[in-house]
C-alpha cells in the first residue's frame, strides 16, 4: 500500500524536460544541505543559489540510475525550467516534504540580525526585572503606610534617624526618587523601538515576513510603559512633559500596530505554504492573536476611560460640587488604574517568555 502511494505520487510529479523521471527522487536526501538551498528558492523566490549549488542539486536528484550524470548543458536547461515552473514545483516540495529542516533553515525565519536580535531580547529582560523590582517596592511602600504609627512618629518635629533605616527602607527611597528618570528611559527605549518598525514596515526590505514577530515585539515595547502608569500618574512633577509624553507614546504605539497587522495578514496570504511548512519559523499563532488583541486593548483603554468618565462628570453635578473630589470616583479610577497596570505587569512577563522561547526553537540563517 506504501509503495503504491509513493508511486502514484511520483507520477503526478512534474517531469523533467527530456526524460520520462520526476524531476525530484529519494536520493536529494543524500545533501540535504545543497537541496535545502534549492528548494528554499522555489519556495520563496529569492537567494537563488549560485551555479556550483545548482549543479550538486541537480546531480543529485534526477538520480545516476535513470538518465545518467547531465551535462552542464541539461543543468541549466533545468534550471530555467524551473525557474518557469516555479509555482507548479513549489506544490511538489510542499507534497514531499524532504530535507524539511534544512529547508526552513534556508527559508530563514523571522529573527533577523536587524530589529529582533538577542540583544533586544536582553534589553527587554533587563527593562521587566527592573520594573519587577520597582513594582515590588512600591506595594511594600503602599503596605508600611498602613500600618500604625510608632512611637517615634508621635513628635513630628524629631527628625527621623537615617542611620536605624535598613537597606530595604533604603533602596526603597532611593527608587521612589528615581521613578519619573525611568519612565524616562523607558519611554524612550519604547519609541524608539516602535520608530525602528515602523522604518521596517515603510522600507522594502525584501520578501522576507517579519511582520508578526514585529507585531510583538512592538506590543513587548509598550508593556512596561502601561504596567508604570500608576506610579507616573502620581508623581507630580512635570506634568506637561509627562502628558506630551503619553501622548506622543500613543500616536506611535498606534500606528505601529496597524502596520504590522496589516502586513503580517499580507504576508500570510502571500506566502501561505511557507507558513505551513515551516511553523517553526514564524511566532505562535495564538501568541500574534494574543499581542494583537491586548496592545489594541491596552492602548486605547485609557483615552476611551478619561473620555467615558469626562462625559459622566458633565452630567453629574450638583451645587457645583467638583466632582473630580468625590471619594467613589477617586477608588473607581485608583482600582481600574492598579488593574490596568497588573494586566499589563503580566502581559510584560508573557511577551518576553515567548520570544525568549521562539528564540531559542527556531532555526537561523547563517548571516543571522
């Protein structure tokens, strides 16, 4: 039964010009490394190999048994053909699925030298633990102001002895000081890495997708910023930088994401058997779905809360009381604000264990 379907499938192969065999056989797994190359060419139409690879290629797979070693005439005779034929070839490598691993690996996936890179990985680590760390002092802040005074706090004019404060009491402080220079920081690293894909996504780069990764890796940028958003709202110092800041966080943050949705759907559609053969290659679907629908969410959530609670305080008034002064308002926002940024504490997290696992699974071109 095997060996009927082997047969029936060679003979709904594409036949070489000349002979009466298909134009692939079992005997190309001998070099999986040079048919790894050629294959990977009819697939996706670029790195067309040099001619030495060509003619290994070509040596190989019509096998010596059938039509004996061709001459560097019928290489290249074959080789236009294919080139011609390239469409109708490219249904017979994804039917046969031989040298696969080597075939993805010429295909290349989407970790690139370029925008994704072991030190954005890095630097993204970097930016979650310290964000870690400053999410964790802050809680423990928030829980020491409730609890009881002692008995040093009931003279409030006995200055307070630095020397008895610990060295939790005291990094504590000093990351309460420094809260607005790492926004700061971040903020930065943040536009500038959506700067970076939005330069990808405008400039032709060539066939290769990259585009769902991008969409990640923009979403992995954003993360740490609304994860800070209640220590940055409470601090009151520059607020007019901080608002421009934001603001500007959100133009670009948005653009950003519609490039890279609208590419990487482009992309699918252009280059679905690609897609298919090699997953490996390409981030989990379920992880580009879940960075497409949270950084959408994250994104827009907070203009859309001011603005439904901007259109709420204009018909709740009463003896013109300043409703930005009501306590059930100012919980509401407190709560929504510490989930928002819990949610995105987690989705900061999700992002980089996916890319630190894509990573280290998916197979790289040389060059990369």
């Amino acid at each position: 039964m095997e060996a009927t379907r082997h047969t029936l499938g060679q003979l709904t192969m594409s036949i070489l010009p000349g002979t009466r065999v298909p134009w692939i056989s079992s005997d190309v797994t001998r070099n999986c490394s040079v048919t790894g190359d050629y294959f990977a060419w009819i697939l996706t139409q670029e790195n067309e190999p040099p001619f030495p690879g060509v003619a290994d290629f070509w040596r190989t797979a019509v096998g010596h048994g059938d039509v004996g070693l061709p001459s560097n005439a019928e290489i290249i005779e074959w080789h236009e053909w294919a080139r011609s034929n390239r469409t109708l070839l490219a249904g017979d490598v994804s039917h046969d699925r031989l040298c696969l691993p080597e075939v993805c690996r010429s295909v290349g996936s989407e970790v690139d030298g370029g925008l994704a890179g072991h030190g954005l990985l890095a630097s993204y680590g970097f930016e979650a633990v310290m964000l870690t760390v400053y999410c964790l002092f802050a809680v423990w802040r928030s829980f020491s102001r409730r609890k009881p005074a002692d008995k040093t706090s009931e003279n409030p004019d006995a200055p307070a002895p630095d020397d008895k404060l610990g060295i939790s009491a005291r990094i504590s402080d000093a990351l309460r000081c420094t809260t607005y220079d790492f926004f700061t920081a971040a903020a930065f690293l943040s536009l500038g890495i959506q700067s970076a894909v939005i330069y990808f996504q405008t400039t032709p780069t060539g066939r290769r997708p990259t585009s769902s990764l991008q969409l990640i890796v923009s979403a992995a940028a954003f993360y740490p910023l609304a994860a800070m958003l209640p220590l940055i709202l409470a601090y009151a110092r520059r607020g007019w930088l901080k608002g421009a800041v934001l603001v500007a966080l959100f133009v670009v943050h948005t653009a950003a994401w519609i490039m890279c949705l609208d590419s990487a759907q482009v992309e699918y559609l252009d280059d679905i058997r690609v897609f298919d053969l090699c997953r490996q290659n390409h981030p989990p679907q379920v992880a580009v779905e879940a960075a497409m629908f949270t950084m959408a969410a994250m994104v827009w959530m907070p203009p859309l809360f001011g603005l439904c609670l901007s259109v709420a305080l204009c018909f709740y008034r009463c003896n013109n009381r300043k409703m930005w002064q009501a306590k059930w308002l100012n919980k509401v926002a407190g709560w929504a604000m510490l989930l928002y940024a819990a949610a995105n504490f987690i989705c900061m997290w999700g992002a980089w264990i996916v890319l630190v696992v894509f990573f280290d699974r998916t197979p790289r071109r040389a060059e990369d």
